[in-house]
C-alpha cells in the first residue's frame, strides 16, 4: 500500500482546520489537526509528520516561535514547515522563512496551490542537508554541527542564510542567478519572490562581518562567493584601522 504523506495541521480556528484536512485527505494525505502549539507538541511527540501545515497566528505561542523551536530540536529540525497566515507583507514573509519555514502561504489561497506546495517541499526535504564540511579561505562551515568560523572566530547565522552560505561555499566561484538560489537552497520555489533572496544575502553579509566581501554581486547576473575577496578586503580593512 502507497504510504500517504502525514500532515500536521496547527489551526486555532476549527472550520479552516476542517476544510484543509479534507482537502487533504483527496489529495492523497492523512491530515492531523492541533489546535494550537500545545497539542501540536502532543502529536509530535507521538508521530512525527511528514510537513507541517503551522498557522502564524496561535492561541498562546505563535506559530513563528514555534517553527524556531522545531528547528532547534534534532528530532523535529529536518521536517519541512509551511507558514499559514493572512499576513502579506515582504517583512513578515521574511520573518516566517528566517524562523525556519520552508514555505509560506498566504490566505485565502486555492487547494490546488495548497496541494503543490506540500507536495513541493516534500519533494524538495531540504536539499542542501548533506552533514559536511567545506572550507574556503578562512571561511569554515560544518554543516554536521551547524557551526560556521572566520579565521577561527566562530559566527551566528540564521537557518536560511545558513543554508545559503552552505550552498554557496559548495559551489565556490560560480556565479549563481537568483532564480537558481531559490531553486537550489529552498527548493523548486516558484511562489517566492527573486526580491527575497536580496534580502538574505544582505544580512548573510552582515553575520559574515569582514567574511561578507566574500560574497559579491555580479551586476545583472547574480551573487559568487570567493575566497579572493577575502584577501584583500582584509587587508585594506586592516590598513584602515
């Protein structure tokens, strides 16, 4: 028998629980459904799912502060997370995929769009979480342990640009176009705008302080990381101080 795709539902208002999990369940998935971040545990406790359907807005803890707390603990961090939400902002949509979602839908939204995103990251599983580690330069990442160290100096990244930096380390010196990051670090991602992978580069620059010139802009084609940069940034840095 064909395994049907297990789907925790986390949605406070029962209607909007309902109507997901029968679509679901045509769809070809077994839904679960959890009322608020309390009886989600609960159910994670007890199987895991096979993605997470989360509602920003919950009774108690939001749905953000607990997709920080599933990518924190080693049993729940690889299970994708699809952010549910009527907020439509750019900042908010940057906050739910910084948090660790690897998807975020916006409501009302149609089943079909809701069915090809699941099946989207459930066939995606994060691509890029190979438990490794690659050096360039004075960069170091060991993606085993999540840690990543300049000239020895370890450094804070968030979960997205983590896996950007990631990818971009493997793939040192080629330039890679912005459609090709979405793609290659969240996934087949055709609903996320180009914009937000700007924005991740951006405060990936910052995390990476003096490391950030290591990632640079190629004008009209998209973002390379070099060790080539590092050298001499350094040294005028260095100079100037």
């Amino acid at each position: 028998m064909k395994h049907q795709p297990r789907i925790l539902i986390v949605e406070d208002e029962p209607a909007i629980a309902e109507l997901i999990a029968v679509n679901l369940t045509h769809g070809g998935f077994t839904p679960v459904i959890a009322g608020d971040s309390v009886a989600a545990q609960r159910e994670l406790d007890a199987v895991l799912p096979d993605a997470i359907l989360l509602d920003w807005m919950l009774p108690g803890q939001s749905g953000l502060a607990l997709a920080r707390h599933l990518r924190k603990e080693p049993r729940t961090k690889a299970i994708p997370i699809l952010m549910l939400t009527a907020r439509g902002d750019e900042p908010d949509k940057v906050a739910g995929l910084d948090a660790g979602a690897d998807d975020y839908i916006t409501k009302p939204f149609s089943t079909q769009e809701l069915l090809a995103r699941i099946r989207a990251v459930l066939r995606r599983r994060a691509p890029e979480s190979v438990n490794d580690s690659v050096t360039v330069g004075e960069l170091m990442l060991d993606a085993g342990t999540h840690r990543i160290f300049y000239q020895g100096q370890e450094l804070k990244l968030g979960p997205t640009e983590f896996k950007l930096l990631h990818y971009l380390m493997k793939h040192a010196e080629r330039v890679h176009s912005r459609g090709t990051l979405l793609d290659k670090v969240w996934g087949d991602h055709v609903f996320i705008e180009e914009r937000t992978v700007d924005v991740h580069v951006k405060r990936l620059r910052e995390a990476l302080g003096l490391a950030g010139a290591m990632v640079e802009t190629v004008r009209g084609a998209g973002y390379r990381l070099t060790s080539l940069a590092s050298a001499g940034v350094l040294a005028a840095a260095q100079s100037r101080s």
